[in-house]
C-alpha cells in the first residue's frame, strides 16, 4: 500500500513538472508572437520606419508579413518542443 502511495505521488509531481513546463513553453511563445505582431508591427513602428525591408520600412513589414511568418515559425518550434518535451516525461505517443 505505501508503495502505491509513493508511485501515485511521483506520478503527480511528474505531471505538475510537465504541465509546468509547458505552461513555461506556451508563455514565451506568446510573449515572443505578442512582441512580434503588436510590439513591432504598432508601438514600436515609429522607431523601426528608418530600416528599410522590401520597399517599405521594417515596421510596416512586421504588420503585414514578419508576424505571420513569426507565428508560423512559433508553431512548429512549440510542436518540436512539445515532441521533445513529451519524450523527456515519457508522455509520447510512440
């Protein structure tokens, strides 16, 4: 009885670490996509206009295609994270 007891409580702090880390994982995610898409592309876009990308200023870019392909990139580095991050944890479904 004190064995499962004791398997049942490793089990519960495994799954507290994992899903604190993924929380940690899906927070800089958004932090990162957040100063991307709103950071650049509006508050900071004064600042950015003298850096010239494709014909318009840089952040002009980053509204219009820096956030998208942020946000793209951002999905598959969190898919290769979670992948790794599930095998760490023995969560994986292989």
């Amino acid at each position: 009885m004190a064995d499962h007891a004791t398997n049942t409580a490793a089990q519960a702090e495994a799954g507290r670490s994992y899903w604190q880390a993924n929380l940690r994982l899906i927070i800089i995610c958004l932090v990162i996509w957040a100063l991307c898409s709103f950071g650049f592309g509006i508050l900071l876009r004064p600042m950015l206009s003298g850096i010239a990308v494709g014909g318009s200023d840089l952040g002009f870019w980053f509204a219009q295609q820096g956030s998208i392909l942020v946000f793209l990139a951002l999905i598959f580095f969190y898919a290769w994270r979670m992948n790794k991050l599930d095998r760490e944890y023995g969560v994986d479904e292989e």
